[in-house]
C-alpha cells in the first residue's frame, strides 16, 4: 500500500505543470507610460515608480501571473501644472491611493508573439476586469513586453468635479508599457 501511495504522488508530480519562473524587471529598461487630451491638444506621460513581480514559463503559459504595482505621486507629464494637479484629489489622490495595481493569472497565445491577459485593474480604490493585449519576446534569460490600451478614466474614478465630463480632459486615456524582466 504504501508503494501505491509513493507511485501516484511520484505520478502526479510528473504530470503537473512545470513551476513557473520568477522573472525580476529591468527599471532602466522599463517604462509605463500614459497618454490624454486636454482641452484639444494631445500630452503624454510617464510613472517613474512602477514595479512589476512577474512568474511565468514559457511552456505553461496560462500559469503565469503578473502584479504591476505603480506609485500614482510619479505620475509626471513634464508640464507643471498638469503635474501638480495628478496626484491631487481630483485626479489620481495619491494622498489617499497611493497606488494603483494591475493583476492578472494566466497568458492566453493569439499568435506568434501576441498574447493577452485577463486581470484586474484598481485605481483609486475602484477595480474593473480588463483584458489586455500585449507583445512578448523571450530570448534566452530575457523577457520583453509590450502593450498599450485605452481605458475610459472616469470608470477608475480620475477626474473629479468638473473634471468628470470630456469638456476639458478627453474621457479616454491611452496606457502604453515596455517591460523588460530577467529569469531570476
């Protein structure tokens, strides 16, 4: 009996899925980016804080997972005004939120090297489910990512006030990242 027990625990070891990797970003290499339009002209910006834990196995990409993690007080656009009024109370409220978090499970191929994602984001305390749709190289010990999508920023609660309609700050607001990991 307790060889029967030792041959299907050895068994099921073998037929579980391979451990996923734990992968460490590359700041210097990674940006997370994001894009709007106010009051007609077009601005773009970037988090100069952001992490990312990373698992994930090229051969059992469902099993991955991802936990972006990014300081809303960095957000910076390289206009002044605009950026001291980010992490206020009627745009990102970095005070009372101070971070903002995507998570996902699970890589689904769509060809070649495209993928997406399922996962949750939450920002200023509300979450919302969105897939998102990204790129991705692995060559030897190195992964590259990369993906943009739109999101509709009242849905998180960003822009508050007068700043809730499309008057002055177009509702949709573009988010881009390029994300370099190393295999741990």
């Amino acid at each position: 009996m307790k060889r029967l027990f030792s041959g299907l625990a050895l068994f099921a070891l073998a037929c579980s899925p391979a451990l996923a990797a734990n992968w460490a970003m590359v700041p210097a290499q990674s940006t997370l980016g994001f894009s709007g339009v106010q009051t007609g002209t077009p601005f773009q910006g970037t988090f100069g804080q952001w992490s990312a834990q990373i698992s994930y196995d090229p051969a059992t990409p469902q099993s991955a997972h991802i936990k972006i993690t990014i300081a809303t007080s960095s957000a910076k656009t390289g206009d002044t005004q605009r950026d001291e009024a980010l992490p206020g109370a009627d745009w990102l409220d970095a005070k009372a939120f101070p971070q903002a978090v995507f998570e996902a499970t699970g890589f689904t191929p769509e060809g070649g090297s495209n993928y997406q994602t399922t996962g949750t984001l939450t920002i200023r305390g509300i979450s919302q489910k969105l897939t998102l749709p990204f790129s991705l190289v692995v060559t030897g010990n190195q992964a590259l990512a990369k993906g943009q999508i739109t999101l509709k920023r009242t849905d998180y609660g960003v822009g508050q006030g007068s700043w809730a309609t499309g008057d002055w700050v177009a509702l949709n607001a573009g988010v881009n990242f390029t994300l370099v990991a190393n295999k741990n």
